[in-house]
C-alpha cells in the first residue's frame, strides 16, 4: 500500500456514518448486506446510506454485487489487513511482531 491510497481510505472513513457502516458490514462478513438492510440497521434514510455506499465503493473499501434487483454491499477485509499493516510497518523500530507480542509491554512503541 502506499501513502496516497492510505490517504484516500481515510479520507473515505472520516465520517461517523461510513465508519458505522462499515462496522456493520464487517459483523456481517463474508455475506454483507444489502442497502435496505443497512438503512433499516443504522435508522438512516436509503438516500443518505445510498450516498456513502458510493464513495465506500469508489475508495475500495467495499464490494458491491448485482443480485437481482439488489446491490449487496461486503467490507474489503483485505484492504483494511493492508493499510492496518501499512500503519504498523514500522512499529517498535521495524519490527512489527513485537507490537502484538502479548509479553511485551504495549508501551513498546511510545516515546515517553
């Protein structure tokens, strides 16, 4: 991954209904939703879920399939594993094991 596709992912979640929504497809994995069905979850107007659906899609951060007349929507798990892995790249020096290592303290990569 790189700097400006990380950007881009960002940018698409920094909004409290796209970061909704895709929590929700994520506890709906690997089957996803379809639009109604996210609408009715989150209590927001088709529209509105519509609209962000749209720019999820175009940033990559979801899947959308045709069935029938329905557009079901899936979280991109492997594009979030890759910017959470771009994120934590160089962790604790370069070395990203350690900072998952329950026997090393969490305090591993803070400057205090």
């Amino acid at each position: 991954m790189d700097k400006q596709l990380a950007t881009t992912l960002f940018e698409s979640l920094a909004s409290g209904i796209r970061l909704d929504i895709y929590r929700l497809l994520v506890k709906h994995a690997p089957t996803g939703l379809v639009a109604g069905e996210i609408s009715n979850s989150l209590l927001l107007p088709a529209t509105n879920v519509s609209f962000h659906l749209k720019a999820m899609t175009h940033a990559s951060l979801i899947h959308v399939t045709q069935e029938g007349r329905y557009l079901r929507y899936r979280a991109n798990l492997t594009v979030m594993q890759s910017l959470i892995d771009y994120l934590t790249a160089e962790c604790c020096t370069g070395n990203p094991e350690h900072c998952f290592d329950t026997d090393t303290p969490a305090s591993c990569c803070d400057n205090d």
